[in-house]
C-alpha cells in the first residue's frame, strides 16, 4: 500500500475516534511530535517538582509537609507515567533524560520562576496546576493512546493539588496581615507566567494546525487560556484578593473576561534560557543524575551477579 | 518544664521519626533515577506520619495549648530528643540507605516490643506502624546488598558509609532515664544479628571496635540537629502565632 | 513531507530539531529495563495494565510498582514482567486475526429468540 493510503487510513481512524496504539502505522512527524510533546510534558512534571521541593523542609506544619510531600511525589510518578508512554514511541527514557540535561528538549517555562515565600505553594497549586489541569483534561482524550491513559490517571490524582493549592492561599487570606500581603504578592508573581503556559497566540501559529488534525491537541491556546482566565477571575473574589491586570474585565457580549497583553518577550526569553531559575534547574536534575550513576550502575551489576548465581545454582 | 517519662519517650519517638523523614525528603526531586525518588519519598512520608501519631498523643499527654505542631515547630535544640544516627547528614545515596537500615532494623524490633505494652496508645501507633516499619527495613536491607555487593565503587562507598554511621548506633541500645516502656538495651543481640546477616550477604562487614557517640535522646546533639530545625522551623518561628 | 507543526502548545515548545531524531537506545551499562507492571485492584478481579517502569531486577520492579501504581490503594498484588518478554500480535494482522469473529452471531445469546416465558434463560 502506497504511503498516502496509509495516511488516509490513519487520518479516518483519527476523525472516527479510533485511538492510535503503539504498534499501530503513524506518519513519521505524528510519532515525532508526540515524542516530542510527551517528552516535554514528562520533563516539566520532573523540573516542576524543584521549585515546590523547595519548601519541603520549611513546611509550617506537619500537615502541609505531608500534603506538600505527597504533591511532589505525585509530581514524580506523573512524569514516570509520561516518559513510559513517550517509551511506546521508540525513544528510551535515558535518551529523553539527555536531551533534557543537553538543553535539546525543553520543559513548561513556568518552572523557571523562583518559588520565594510559602504562598508560592499556594499560588503554584491554585494557577499553575490549575492551567495545568486544563490542558490535562483535554489531553485525556488525545489521539495516542498510551498518552491518553497516562493522561487519564495524572487527572485523577492531580485533582487534589489545585485544591490543596487554593485552600492553602484561602488560609493565608484570612490570616494575618502579613500573611494577606504574602498571598497577594505570590498571586501577582504567578499570574502572568501561568497565562504564558497556554503557549503563544493562536493568531502567531503560521502553518495548517496538523496538531489539532490529529487530535494530538484539542483545544486552542486561546481557548484554553480563556477558559482559564474566567475560572480563576471569579475564584480569586473568594480569596478576596486580586489579579495584577488592570484591563481584566467582564465582557458581557463575549461572556468571558477581556484581559491585558502578555509580555511575549518575557516569554521567549525563559523559554531561550533566561528565566530567573532556568540554570539552577538543569543543574540540580543534572546532578541528581550524574550522582546517581553509580547507584544505577552497581543495581544492574548485582541483578547480573545474582542472575548467574542463580543460573549456576 | 518537667516532662513525666511517658512524655519525654513520646517525643523521643516523635523527634526521632520526624527528624529522620525531613532527611528522607531530602531527596525529593533529587533521587538517583524516577522510580527510587518516590520510593524514598514515600519513607518520608510513612515516617511523618509515625512522628504525628507520637507527637499528637504528646500533646494530650501535655494538655494545654500543646499540638503536634507546637512540639515540633517550638521546641529547641536541647529539648529535642531524636537518635543522633537519623540527623547525620544524607551523603551519598548509600549513606543514606544504611541509616534508613540500621535504623528501621532497630525500629522493627523496637515497635514488636512497644506494640505489647501497657500504654494502649504508644501500643496501638507501634501496631499500626509496624507495617510500614517491615517494608522500610525490606527496602533498605535490599539497597544495602545491592550496593554492598554491587560495583567496586558502591562497596567501597558502602564501607565508607559504614564508618561514618556505625559510630551512631550504640545510643540506641542505652536507654535514656525516661526510657522504661521498651528495655531496649536487650534490643541489641538481635538487631546486632540481623545487621550482620545482611550484611555478610552484603559482602561487607560490622566495625569490629568502635567507640559510639551519645546523647541525642538527652538533647546533646550533632552540630546538624541545629540547622535542620533552623529550616524546619523557619516559618513558625518568622509568623508567631499564625495559622498555615 | 509536509511542513508539520508550526504551533507550539503548552508541554509542546519547539525545538531546534525535533525530539526523536534518534531511536536507538544508548548502550549504558546504568540502564535499568523496562518492566510492564498488571495490578489486580480487589481480590476476585483480573490483573490489568496498569504501566510500566523501570527496574534492575523483578524484585525490584514489585516494589518500584507498589510505590508507583499503588500509593492510593489502587491494588492488593502486582505482577511484572519485563517488556522485552512480551509479544504482541501486529495490528497489520487485525483482518485475519479478528476480522473472522465477526459473523458468527450465533456464539452470542442474543442470537437466540426465545418465548417470554423463557426469557431469563
């Protein structure tokens, strides 16, 4: 069968819902992108447990420490989830791993902020995880199908860490001033990284959108941003707090909320290198691997000495 | 303030277990591959869990204003009261799956004896804990044969991590005044039995002499202790009086 | 081939050259294999797929699942098997593999109209 017949029988399966399984044919660049966007979204669930791992140790109560704890190893186990399914695809895990430490393969650029007060833990839960979740519950019905399920269990346990989030700026809201000042403080240092995680405009997208043909992706950034903005612009009425957006406004023609211009160039500069954490964080992942070298390597030594014992035996 | 004994024996197996999950979690995010991140991770959180069961039957014991998180968070240097083996710092990945082992092998025989005793609530925490106890000691003897008998590196990295911890573990056989429930001196043989056969399956060997450090159960600790609660105590000590 | 993916999502930010250029798998002796881990969620129901994960040996592999799968009580025994043991029949084969099941209806109780008062046979 010629190459373009296989295209439009993979094409059909797509438009008939049909889910796309490992060993099924793919066009090369469909297998490509999901690597790529599979990969990327393993390595922000594991550079995104840094910036919370942070305040592990300064927890102000042993409930938040456990909660804070269980959030970041969920963390873990979702980017295990995701590098398993990118697996599917025909790229290890320890090739993924390099290209993150080489620089080739990217991760969310919201990870790049510095998390410097415990309301950060809040606000990281509340916007951060919250536009997660949006692009999660969207992607649990993507086209391929190990991502889907990978996709379907993140969601179900990632519904409590918006929740933890919110609850836990709601607390500092109604608590001392200070603790008003701190909460109203992360909300404007997150608010506008968290917008820029939807990604650039639909309107900067040149190319045909082959991403939402194959419902890789099936949702816009724009869609998807609005959505977010409306949600978060009516839960932050109960935390009595504000969004840093002047131009935030209810539109009631549109029936959502008009907002101000993102600062692309804040934008490309994180995604290039340039956000205020962007070296720390590859260093420590860096470190973390390069240490664990040798943990790794004697693992496998012994499993291959036990192996021949028992051979032998 | 004057503790009675039950109390300061609470606390001592409050600190204890919370001291050594704040070392544990350590290494969240920063774990030698995915799968061993949670797993250690997951240590962590068992022992805080164990710390607030202790700490939580502490404060009714005390009454008051105390909370689990009063006697974690306000309490000083001197007054805490954990073993000096679980405040020693992480190291490498095989220090601190040793510590995990010679402590959880202590623990095990430790909470076998404590789940018989005549406090009914120090009996029912050491009950339910012993679970997660057999497990931590299941994972960690593992690591200890793996890395012991591994690579030349890991073997050598494990003798190094033997001499920098053994000299801890003699304070957990000598009970301090308050420790009357457990007579954990007669704990000895036996943990001392069951390190040496992991070990010897480890390729490795117990010290043959060495001198053991004291006083972490009398608030007589390592120059560590002070920093990990500068940490752990950070934002209560900053807010006074605020509710997280 | 056709210019693909110009759009950049989020969890999708472009790269010089796109990931996967390379499929083979770096030969380093630290690989841990990768494992297919079945949980059975309650006594009476089979394993299933639950993922997968990597491991240095079986054993191992039982404990990484139980930390990974199972942290919110998601199962009461895990098997593993290592991936590579695994052989799947080839979607290509679909037609003559499954294809054939499709017209005999009559392996199927519906097939079999039965007087009311039978109806619960």
């Amino acid at each position: 069968m010629p190459v373009q017949d296989f295209e439009q029988l993979f094409q059909k399966k797509i438009d008939n819902e049909v889910k796309i399984e490992p060993k099924d044919w793919m066009p090369d660049a469909y297998r490509k992108t999901n690597i790529r966007q599979i990969s990327q979204h393993a390595h922000s669930e594991i550079v995104g447990m840094l910036p919370e791992g942070n305040w592990i140790s300064r927890a102000p109560s042993l409930k938040r420490k456990a909660i804070l704890i269980a959030k970041v190893q969920d963390e873990a186990g979702h980017g295990l989830y995701l590098y398993s399914a990118a697996e599917t695809l025909g790229m290890s895990r320890e090739e993924m791993i390099n290209d993150l430490h080489s620089g080739k393969a990217k991760y969310s650029s919201i990870f790049n902020y510095p998390t410097l007060t415990w309301a950060d833990m809040g606000a990281v839960g509340w916007l951060v995880d919250g536009a997660a979740i949006l692009n999660q519950v969207m992607l649990c019905r993507t086209s391929y199908g190990p991502y889907a399920r990978a996709m379907v269990r993140i969601c179900k346990e990632e519904s409590f860490h918006q929740r933890q989030g919110f609850e836990t700026l709601l607390v500092l809201s109604r608590g001392t001033d200070e603790q008003k000042a701190m909460c109203q403080d992360a909300i404007n240092r997150w608010w506008w990284p968290s917008l820029m995680m939807f990604g650039p405009k639909d309107s900067e997208s040149t190319n045909s959108d082959q991403s939402m043909k194959w419902k890789i992706k099936r949702k816009t950034n724009d869609e998807l941003r609005q959505q977010f903005i409306d949600m978060a612009a009516e839960q932050v009425k109960v935390l009595g707090m504000t969004l840093p957006d002047e131009k935030l406004k209810w539109n009631a023609e549109r029936k959502h909320y008009d907002f101000g211009e993102i600062d692309w160039n804040e934008f490309w500069n994180v995604v290039k290198g340039n956000g205020p954490c962007n070296k720390q964080r590859l260093e420590a992942r860096r470190k973390a691997h390069e240490e664990g070298q040798w943990v790794r390597e004697a693992a496998m030594a012994f499993a291959e000495k036990r192996r021949s014992k028992q051979k032998a035996a | 303030m004057m503790n009675s004994p039950l109390i300061d024996y609470t606390l001592h197996l409050a600190d204890t277990t919370l001291i050594l999950s704040q070392r544990n979690a350590e290494w969240c995010g920063h774990g030698p591959i995915l799968e061993q991140d949670i797993a250690i991770t997951n240590i962590s959180l068992d022992l805080l869990g164990q710390s607030r069961n202790f700490y939580q039957y502490a404060a009714t014991l005390i009454g008051g204003d105390a909370s689990e998180d009063s006697l974690a968070y306000l309490r000083k240097e001197r007054e805490f009261k954990n073993l000096l083996l679980v405040e020693q710092a992480n190291g490498d990945w095989g220090q601190t799956i040793l510590r995990q082992y010679l402590y959880s092998q202590f623990q095990y025989l430790l909470f076998e004896k404590l789940q018989q005793c005549n406090d009914a609530q120090l009996a029912a925490i050491a009950a339910k804990s012993i679970k997660e106890t057999t497990y931590h000691v299941r994972w960690s003897s593992e690591w200890v044969i793996r890395l012991g008998d591994g690579t030349e590196e890991s073997h050598t990295r494990m003798l190094k991590a033997i001499d920098e911890l053994w000299r801890y573990t003699g304070e957990m056989f000598v009970p301090a005044a308050y420790e009357t429930i457990v007579e954990v001196s007669r704990l000895k043989n036996e943990w001392q039995q069951k390190v040496m056969n992991i070990f010897s399956e480890a390729t490795l060997s117990i010290p043959e002499k060495m001198f053991m450090q004291n006083g972490g159960k009398n608030g007589i600790h390592t120059e560590q202790l002070g920093y990990i609660l500068t940490d752990l105590q950070y934002l209560q000590r900053t807010y006074p009086g605020a509710e997280w | 081939m056709k210019n693909f993916i110009r759009k950049f999502y989020y969890g999708d930010i472009p790269e010089e050259k796109a990931g996967g250029g390379s499929y083979q798998t770096i030969n380093d002796t630290a690989n841990w294999p990768l494992w297919e881990v079945f949980i059975r969620s309650k006594q009476g129901l089979d394993h299933k797929h639950a993922g997968s994960l990597h491991a240095a040996d079986a054993q191992m592999a039982i404990e990484n699942a139980r930390d990974v799968y199972t942290r919110r009580m998601e199962g009461v025994s895990i098997w593993v098997v290592e991936s590579k043991y695994i052989t799947a029949s080839n979607p290509e084969e679909a037609g003559e593999l499954y294809e054939p099941a499709v017209d005999k209806i009559y392996r199927h109780p519906t097939f079999y109209q039965l007087p009311d008062e039978v109806n619960h046979m």
